[in-house]
C-alpha cells in the first residue's frame, strides 16, 4: 500500500506538472463501508391522572432497563441488552405505516428522562411527576443493504 500510495502522488505532481491540471477532489469520495443508522426519538408524556402516571413510569422504567446489560448469574458474564424492532404503525388495526422509513432491529444506545420538561416541578398527590420529556436514541444493528429494498419492482412503499 505505501507502493502504491507513493505511485499515486507521483501520478498525480506528473500529470500537475506535464498537463497544468489537477484531479478533481470531489471524484475522489470513495466507498468505506456501510454505516450502521442511528434513531433519536422524543416524547412528552404528561398523564392525566395517577393512573396513566403509573404506566408512565412502567414505560420509562421498560426502556431504561431494556438498554441495561443483564448480568450472569455468576456475575462474571454480562449478557447483552435487549435489542428493539420498532414499526410505525397506522392505528388499530390498520398495519404498519408503508409512506414513512422502515427499521432493522436496534439496540437503545441512550434513554434520558427529563422530569421537569415544562420548567417546573408538578406533581400528583401521590408524588409522580405530571410530565416527563423521554428521549431514545436507538442504533441498527446491521447496516441496510441494496436487496434490502426488494427486486426493484415498486411495491408503493418508501422501505429503509
């Protein structure tokens, strides 16, 4: 490689020197591999009542522990943490929702709770916040691929 990177220079000062030009450095983007796509999403969950506020809490406590490595019982292996498939779907009974990205599975890379997204502190009588700001930031697990997207046939859907 130190060959051929030497003979690349001195292609490149003989053909600056002999021909008066220079290659174009936008052609020389090269193709390093596929990239695995990473996904932040937010919502704000502001329940109604003490109960909702209690599936709050069990939906952040589900992500929060869903991303954390699972221990052995010898504690002396870590298992890897859950991975995620995640949809858009169109509404009860409707499927998923073909006119948005698709996703391969994902493992959640970082969960933030925010608890006082509204700038103040508010609870119920019981003590849970009125409002939470949740932000999820998840990672394929591999990259996408061109037979991904199907034969090339249109199929009125927008894929990956």
């Amino acid at each position: 490689s130190v060959i051929a990177g030497s003979a690349t220079q001195i292609g490149k000062q003989a053909l600056q020197r002999g021909q008066g030009m220079v290659l174009n450095p936008n052609m020389e983007l090269l193709f390093n591999g596929p990239q695995l796509r990473t996904f932040g999403f937010t919502f704000k969950l502001s329940p109604r009542s003490s109960r909702e506020a209690q599936e709050v809490v069990k939906i952040i406590k589900f992500f929060k522990q869903g991303m954390s490595p699972i221990r052995s019982e010898s504690n002396f292996f870590l298992k890897s943490p859950h991975t995620f498939t995640l949809k858009y779907m169109m509404g009860k009974g409707r499927g998923e929702q073909k006119y948005l990205n698709k996703f391969k599975e994902c493992a959640l890379q970082n969960c933030t709770v925010q608890y006082t997204p509204d700038g103040n502190y508010n609870t119920f009588t019981d003590g849970i916040m009125t409002s939470y700001s949740l932000q999820l930031t998840f990672s394929e697990l591999t990259p996408v691929f061109n037979d991904d997207y199907g034969n090339g046939s249109f199929d009125a859907t927008i894929g990956y």
